[in-house]
C-alpha cells in the first residue's frame, strides 16, 4: 500500500493499527476514541454546548451537540452532522474539529447527533435517532436563529450512510425539508460485491473483513436477507428526488465503487451531483491535517457555502 498512498498520509497509514474488530471488545475501542476532538479544541469565535432533545416514540432521549458562531446574525444555514465509526463506534466529539471549522467558515449552526451504536441498538435505531434529530432541529429552526428551508445533512463513512438513508426515509415521508446532502465515502451497501470492495484487506484500513462486522453488527437478523434500502442506500433502485448532492471518496477507499456508483445513479436520477475521487486516498483521509486532507475540507466548505447561501 505505501507505493499506491499519497505522499501527505504515509504517516497517517503508519500510525494506523491493525487488527480486526470484536464484538466483546468494542467497548475498548469506543472508550480509545472517546473524547478525541474535545482535547483539540481550537481558539476561534463560536460556542458547543449539548442539549437531550426527545428521541424515536419509546426510545430515549438523544444527545445533540450544538456548534453556533458568534454574533448575533439570524436566520443562519443549519447543518445536521452525523459521525462516523462503521455504526459501531463514535460520538459527536469525535468530528468536533470538522464541525467547529464549519461553524467558523460558513456561518451556520450545526447539530451532530449522538445517535444509539450496533450492536447494542441495530438497525433502524440509529436512522431513527437521526430522524428524530432533524425533526427536532427543523422545529426549532427559529429559536436556534436557523432558516428551516436552508438545512444540509453531512457525515463520512457510517455517518455517510445514514445520511443517505435519511435522505430516503425523509424523501418517502414527506419531510422535514433537506436542502442539500453531503454523504462523504458513505458506507451504503452491505452486499460487499463491487470490486473495491475485495480490493483492500491491508488491516491498517477500514478493510473488506471490518465492513462486514460494522454490517453485521448494524443489521443484526437482517444480514444477508431483506435488507432496506433505508438500512443500506446503494439497494434503492429509485434515487429520484432527493436533495442535490456532493461526495468524495478516496481512490484507495473500500467505499470507491459503491460511492461511485451511488454518484452516477443520482445522476441519471436527475439529482444535481458533484463528486471528485482523490487520487492516492484512503478512508477518512480527510480527517488527516495534512495537505490532501485540507483541501478535501475545504472543497467541502466552499461547496457547502454555495448550497446553503
């Protein structure tokens, strides 16, 4: 692999650990990952601060971690954020850079959720909360100083994955009003059958053994059967009249051909789509501070800016 990387995330990929995951021992990685951003936090004009917010019908209450600019300007964009971590792991923290540069670039306020974890709370659990997250944020647009008809949903990886999932489920009911999706590298199919995804099994990547666990994991008695299309997006045949759309994907990514797929299908939808491969790029490369990570970030933002002005 260190031939095919790009020359900024070598060192990304040397620090990356191997292995593969297990279901007794998520609780040691979640607990490794916990409060990650938070120790990062950089100096800058802007406030978070969490807010429970109710959750699904019977379901708990859901964190939301609010990230609003300073000033006193009213009627800003509003940005649903939903983390990745293969739906198995992650918080709201993890992505606090990413949302903290977004607040400080584009003006908006953002809600990241901190939605329930497979296995614990498969599918549709963590769709639900994410639901109810938005439902929640498009409701109380006005007390947030947020224009409800200017709200984008964004994620990478899992976090991509619910995003088009509720894409879908908010196409199909009628609402809440999305007006731009950003599913980043989205982990949308669980069938595993598109040649990118039995390209990359080096253990230092998100590799074709750990997607099926985060799926398995994620779908519970529903892997390898009946699988909704809001559970795995790259099954709906029908893509019409979902929101205009921007993705990027790592050309070293497992996601590569499922991602590009999902890209052209919105666009023989008719779905307005942007979509750029980054050479030599592995999975969550943008996360990386580095010169192929910025500029992924900030094609987001500037993307970002257009959609929501």
């Amino acid at each position: 692999m260190e031939s095919r990387v790009h020359p900024d995330l070598r060192e990304m990929l040397a620090m990356s650990p191997g292995g593969e995951f297990k279901r007794e021992e998520l609780h040691i990685l979640r607990e490794a990952m916990g409060g990650f951003g938070a120790a990062m936090m950089p100096e800058g004009d802007y406030a978070v601060s969490d807010k429970m917010i109710p959750g699904p019908s019977g379901a708990p209450d859901i964190r939301v971690r609010i990230y609003e600019p300073g000033g006193e300007e009213k009627n800003r964009p509003g940005i649903l954020y939903i983390h990745g971590g293969g739906y198995i792991v992650g918080t709201p923290e993890f992505t606090d850079l990413s949302c903290i540069r977004l607040v400080m670039e584009i003006g908006c306020v953002i809600a990241s959720v901190d939605y329930r974890l497979a296995p614990e709370h498969p599918y549709p659990a963590p769709l639900e909360d994410c639901y109810a997250a938005l439902t929640w944020f498009s409701d109380h647009a006005v007390s947030l100083d947020v224009d409800a008809e200017r709200i984008a949903v964004v994620g990478g990886s899992a976090g991509g994955g619910l995003v088009a999932g509720l894409s879908l489920l908010v196409r199909d009911k009628g609402g809440p009003k999305i007006a731009f999706q950003a599913p980043l590298y989205p982990m949308i199919d669980d069938r595993n059958i598109t040649p990118s995804s039995y390209e990359f099994t080096d253990p230092r990547l998100w590799n074709r053994s750990k997607n099926e666990f985060g799926w398995q994991m994620y779908l519970g008695d529903l892997y390898g059967g009946d699988v909704p299309i809001y559970a795995a997006p790259a099954r709906a045949e029908d893509l019409s009249g979902l929101p205009p759309t921007y993705t990027f994907v790592g050309e070293l990514d497992l996601f590569r051909d499922e991602t590009t797929d999902y890209a052209l299908r919105l666009m023989r939808a008719g779905v307005p789509t942007e979509y750029h491969i980054y050479s030599g790029c592995i999975h969550g490369f943008d996360m990386a501070a580095c010169g192929i990570g910025r500029r992924a970030e900030n094609e987001l933002i500037e993307v970002l800016k257009n959609a929501l002005a």
